[in-house]
C-alpha cells in the first residue's frame, strides 16, 4: 500500500489527499511534526523518504517521491483513470499554471498572515502594514481565479479536477486568516460552495478540522496563550513575500534568534 506522509495543515498535503480521495487510491497517511524531530515515531523513516524535510511525501514500495507537483503528476501517470487533467493539451497547461499560481504566490500570503496572526512575528504598524499587504494581493488573486471560472463550472474545466484540488486548500487557508473571497466575486464564491459539497473534499475537511480540533484543545490543555517557539521554513516564494511587503526586520530578527530556517539541501 501507498505510505503518504503528511501534515493536517499543509495545503499541498491537502491538494494531494483530495486527488487521492478523487480516484479512491488506497493509502497510508502517517501525519510528520516537523518541528518534534526524533521525538516523532516517523521521523527516521520520513528522513529517509523526503531529501529536504518537508511534507508531503508519497512511498510507492521502493519509490519515494517528494514536492507536490511530481507527486501529482506521478499519480495521474500511475493512476490515468479518471483522470484529474483535462484532455486537451492547452486546457492542461492553464490547470497547471493555475495550481502554481496557488501553490507559490497565494501559498506565500497565507504563510505571511499566518506567521503574523499566529506566531505574531510582527505587531502594531508593521503587523497592519503587512496585513494590509496581504489583504491587497489576495484580493488581486481572488480577482484572478474569478476569470478563470468565466464560462467554466470548475477550475478544472467541465469536470472536478487537479485544478480545484489545487486552489481549494489555498482560497480556504486565506478565509481561515479572516480574507474570504467578497461579494465582487460572484462565481469564486458559488464555485467554493460547489467544491466544498464534493465528497473528497468534505472527507479531507472532515479530517483537518478533527485535526484543529484536537490541536487546539491540546494547547487549550498545555498552553498559555503564547505562540510556540518554532523554528518556521522559509522557503523561495515565503521569503520573497516577506521581503518585498515590507518585513526584512522580521526575517532577520528570525534568523538571529534561530527561529527562520531554510530548507535542507539533498546533500546537507
């Protein structure tokens, strides 16, 4: 059977869940804290499946494959039918500059309001200055994936697919920060409800908010308000989002305090 390692929280886990649920591929998810190390039972074996640390990664028997991106790519390959790529060449390339678009610009606001409301790298002024920001972008973006839903039911094309895999975990991370698509983006929001009634999609929110469940009620337990000292990944497209929106202090106050990493090369 299939190994998944993953994390509840990731939205590239989240994307790869969905397209797994979508063809009813059978899989062994084994959730990775990246931040407990050894302390984790997978941490010797996900080391050994995942060059650069991160989740997620797919164990295919003596094949291990990494980044969300291949590992799509390699499920559909592996797995055609039904398939999650439209047919047509041109439809498939703009479903797949549709999830990087996602999966790097719109990942990276949502990481930057998460680093700001969550682990409050920032306050006062410069909190609402990068806020501001983020609100900003994501309203551009939200513009953007309205366009593509012109004439279209789903970001995919006519069907359910890779591309609303790949958009759904983001445009619902960003809600969850407090910046939902408005009402000037009518077809977003329908889109939204359309997607989230699927059942892969119900099953993989099911599982993540059973997950923020017992998190929060395990730092409810333990906690005292305070947000954990982590040391975060920052990785391209993140750090390009902090610098240019205005929080170089943040990222070198990070990597002074030992709190912002970069990703662990292959051969490190």
């Amino acid at each position: 059977m299939l190994i998944f390692y993953e994390h509840p929280l990731s939205p590239y886990a989240r994307k790869l869940k969905i397209l797994l649920y979508e063809k009813a591929i059978p899989f062994d998810c084994r959730f990775v804290n990246p931040y407990a190390g050894p302390e984790d039972p997978n941490w010797e074996a996900f080391l050994r499946a995942s060059p650069r640390r991160e989740v997620p990664v797919l164990v295919d028997g003596a094949l291990s494959v990494f980044d969300s991106t291949i590992i799509a790519d390699y499920i559909e390959e592996r797995w055609p039918e039904p398939a999650t790529l439209p047919s047509a060449p041109a439809e498939r390339a703009r479903v797949r500059m549709l999830e990087e678009l996602c999966d790097t610009e719109l990942e990276a606001v949502n990481w930057g309001m998460m680093e700001i409301q969550f682990f409050r790298r920032a306050s006062g002024a410069l909190a609402e200055k990068l806020l501001g920001a983020a609100r900003s972008q994501l309203a551009r973006l939200f513009a953007r994936l309205e366009r593509e839903l012109d004439g279209r039911e789903w970001m995919n094309g006519a069907s359910f697919g890779r591309g609303d895999a790949a958009v759904y975990p983001h445009v619902t991370g960003s809600a969850s920060y407090g910046v939902a698509p408005s009402d000037d983006c009518p077809r977003l929001r329908a889109w939204l409800a359309r997607a989230a009634a699927r059942p892969s999609v119900a099953r993989e929110s099911g599982e993540l908010a059973k997950f923020m469940a017992e998190m929060m009620a395990a730092a409810t337990r333990s906690g005292d308000g305070s947000p954990p000292v982590l040391r975060r990944q920052y990785r391209d497209h993140r750090l390009e989002w902090m610098m240019k929106s205005g929080g170089v202090e943040i990222v070198l106050a990070g990597l002074a305090n030992g709190t912002i990493k970069f990703a662990t090369g292959h051969g490190e």
